[in-house]
DNA sequence: TGTTTTAATGGCCACTCGTCTATTAATCTC
DNA sequence: GAGATTAATAGACGAGTGGCCATTAAAACA
C-alpha cells in the first residue's frame, strides 16, 4: 500500500515514496508478464489512482523500465563484491561468483522471472535486459575463465553454456516457486537452505568443469 | 494457416486438421504466455474464425489444455527410450537421460517456456504441467541416483536442485532464443550444434556429481 | 494576498478480449 | 427427397485495458 490523500496536490512532507511503488510494479510483472500485468489493477491494490502511474511514467512501459533500473540498483550492488577482490584466486572467485549469482536470483527472483517472460520474443525490453543485468558481469568472468582454460585448471566451455547452467538452472526454484512447492521444496526457503543450495550448485559446477582426466 | 472453407459444414474429406492449430496454439502461449496470448489473434493468423476455437476446445483455457496434450504425445516417446535400457549401467544411464531431457528441450522449447510463464502462481494450469511433465520422470532417475548414491559413485543431490539444472539450465539456450542470440549463440542451432551442447551439459553435471575426494 | 504551479483525481475514449447466440450450408438419416 | 444433424460463420455483449484530459486542491511564488 502506498495510498495517496486524495485529489489535489498532497501535503507537503507527504510525498510519494516511488521506491515500494515500483518494487510492486516489479513483482506484479514478474508474476504475471508484460501482457498480463494490467497497470490499473496494480493501481488498485496500491490504493492510487490509475492515472498516477502514467502521469508519473508516461506509460506501462515506461513504468517497467522504471521497475527494472530500480531492480537494477539492488543487483549492481550484488555484483560490485565480484569484482573488488582481484587478488583472489580464480577457480575460487568462479565458485564465489556462482554462489552470489544463485543467492541473487534467490532473494530477488523477479528480474529472473522478467527475463524468462521476455525471452521469447525480442523487444526493447529483453534488449535491456541482457544489457544491464547479463553483460556487465560477462567481462569479470570471462576473464577469470581464459586464464583457468590456459592454465589447465578448467576445461574450456562457452560462456552461455555455464551463465545458463547457473542463471537459470540454480535460480529457477525461486523463479518457479509454485513448481518447486509441488517437487516437495520449501516454499519459503530459510537464508540457510539458500546458501546450502547455492553452495550445492557452485560446487557441482566448479567440480564438473574439472579438465577430463585424459 | 489452417483455413477453413467459409461459413457452413465443410465439404466431406476437407476435415478440420487440429494438430497444425493445436501446435500453433502452443507456440503461441510459449510465446505471450497465458494471459498474453489473444485466441482472436491466432485465429486469424491461422484464417479461422475465432469461435471455431471456442466451439472446439470450450474456453480459452480448453485449448491450452488440448495445446499441452497435444505436446505430451510427443513428450512421452521421448521418455519411452529412457525405460527401455534397465540393464544400462546406472551412471551412463544417468548421462543419457541428462543428453535426452537437453535435446528434447531443444525440439520442443514450448513446454518449457510455458512452464516459466505459469511458474509463478499457483492454477490448474501450473499442476498440469508439473503433473505431467515433470513428475512422470522423477522416479525413473531417482531409483538411478539412489543406487549410485549407496555405491558410493556420486554424491548426494536433492532432486529438485538436479531436475532444475538440467531441464532449466540445459534447456534454456532454447527457450529463450532472444537471449541466446544476443549472448551470441546461434540463432538457429543445428542438430550438431545442440547435441554437442547437450552433451557438454550432461558431461558437466555427472562430473559434478562425482563423490567429493575426502 | 492573489496568482501560478504542481500533483493528484475521476471519467471518457477507442480498442481488444473471451464468451454466447443466431445463422448458414453441407452431410447424414430415414 | 425432406428433415435432422453437424460444423463452420458473423455479430453482439459486457468487461477490462492503456492513454488522455479536464478538474481539484494544496503549495509555491509574486
């Protein structure tokens, strides 16, 4: 609930707070898609004219690219402890990354479920997508990757083979909760049994991309 | 297209194909999702009248249901081919079934994404697919994954956290085309190609599976 | 204090949607 | 062959949508 006063100018000191607004408009498009999300029925369960979201975004779509630099906030910070630690050693900041990107995709399961509704189809808007959530990161581990290939550490494997095998194979119980209710997961995991998933994924990726013993 | 004759009974022997619009149909919903999805839309990009879509399959979501069955038929031969081989050794078994769920991901990416679609709130439609898709292989691999589990050849994986990384992470390159082509995959995979994907996939996970060296 | 600006509102518009009904025309049945 | 049956159609209905605009009321400004 955000509530407005009523018509007319609000009083001063109570000014809309966008940030819980557009987290809405995030999770109500997660849920139910571009299509499907209706702006006027979100305006309804936040108790704010239908005409406020367009005034203040000029229109649907402009509210989720709205929704999504908000998202996008939350994630860049997620990523900025991927790349303070250089010195690190590079199979461990690959097993790190994993488990970051899983416990991202845990507690912040929208972003993945937009980029699965938009995947489809291309649009600006799985355009935006790939460019500020799945690019950025790209560089950081890709680097890490070159040097553990020459190295011999790992065996070499395409870059979107591995982004999806963790993007969307260790964030996908908590895209699909309902799916994951019905295969006898918790429905609302514990920080504890996220870790213990993530962890699970990143080690089963980092060993499996072990060289072949030839 | 589809294309019926016009108004009244067809002429005899001109029946009404509906496995060309059954599958239309669920590439449609693939691609819009449930809600996104028009049934006037695909009517007329199949130049059929749009109550003759209502009047077949009885609402909107009676084709969705005629759609995901029609999909099923093909679906289940895939898994007949997994039974068949009880003699196989569990691990090799294992990796196949692995090769198998990526490469029919690959063929039929519909189901998948409709998956992705309904995954977050819980319908009829969500049950449906889990029900059918997702459930019927579920013993199959874990009777497999417990023998290797109690002799000591892999190590222990919740099913769910398996059955996410594969069918989710091995399957998304198609399942999001969009995506995949602007990471800079091929648009339009060959045969070769998705089975050399598969099988990196499948390689990856059984290798990761591997007992820790304590 | 009187005027202008600003930020919200409710209501209207044209459109699309899914469903229902009456109509049409070819076939089947007696 | 005449009537019943079947499988398609076109059209209407009510509900819901996104976008737009005149209206309202508080604040800011002169």
């Amino acid at each position: 609930m955000v509530q407005t006063r009523g018509r007319g100018r609000p009083r001063s000191g109570a000014e809309l707070e966008v940030g819980p607004l557009l987290q809405a408009a995030l999770e109500a498009f997660a849920a139910k898609g571009y299509d499907g999300m209706s702006v006027r029925e979100l305006s309804r369960r936040l108790g704010v004219s239908h005409a406020l979201l367009t005034a203040r975004f000029g229109s649907k779509e402009g509210l989720w690219f709205a929704a999504m630099e908000h998202a996008l906030t939350v994630s860049e910070r997620s990523w900025r402890q991927l790349a303070v630690e250089p010195a690190l050693d590079d199979l461990e900041a690959l097993r790190r990354a994993v488990v970051a990107q899983v416990m991202f995709a845990a507690s912040h399961p929208e972003v993945l479920r937009i980029m699965s509704h938009e995947g489809a189809i291309d649009s600006p808007r799985i355009r935006y997508v790939v460019d500020h959530f799945v690019n950025p990161l790209r560089p950081l581990v890709e680097q890490r990757m070159r040097r553990l290939v020459a190295a011999g550490r790992i065996r070499e494997m395409p870059y979107a083979t591995l982004h999806y095998l963790v993007v969307q194979g260790g964030g996908a119980p908590y895209a699909s909760p309902v799916e994951t209710a019905l295969l006898g997961g918790p429905e609302q995991p514990s920080e504890d049994e996220i870790r213990r998933h993530a962890e699970a994924v990143a080690d089963l990726i980092v060993a499996g991309l072990a060289p072949r013993p030839s």
